[in-house]
C-alpha cells in the first residue's frame, strides 16, 4: 500500500470509530485501542443481502475494506451495512 491510500501511525491513534457492545450499546472507541494498525482508505463492492428465516431483508452488506492489527499484523474486514430498522 503506498501513497495516500491508507490511515496509519499519527492519523490512527488521533481517530475514533462507532463500535456497539454485545448488549447493544453503540460507543467510541480509539483505533489504537480496537488494535487497529493501519486502514486502507479503498474498498469494493461486496453487495449481501442478509435476511431472516422468513426470507426478509435485514440488512445489507454493500462494501467491504481492509484493516491490519497492531499487535499482529494480521488483516481484518471492515463493512459498510445498511440496516433495515
């Protein structure tokens, strides 16, 4: 990754993102704190309709992008869902 593509070091550890706890709760959390090393700024389109047992939509996968973790390096997935509410 080169260029202006992707977030990382200074940018990272000044940025926050929207997470949501396990009982629901939605919350701000550092990206340095969420392990998150680097992010690339590009990202495709991965369009998923995720439905119920009844065939109806709730919600939509719609693009799909790419993290590194601090610690390890490893790759993770960032997505774009819209949600039926």
């Amino acid at each position: 990754m080169t260029g202006l593509n992707y977030l990382v070091q200074k940018a990272v550890m000044d940025s926050k993102i929207w997470t949501k706890e396990a009982e629901g709760n939605n919350y701000l959390v550092d990206l340095k704190k969420a392990d998150v090393g680097a992010i690339y700024l590009g990202n495709i389109d991965t369009q998923f309709s995720l439905k119920n047992d009844e065939n109806i939509l709730n919600a939509e996968i719609k693009k799909t992008g790419i993290y590194l973790r601090e610690s390890s390096g490893a790759v993770g997935t960032l997505n774009h869902v819209d949600m039926v509410v």
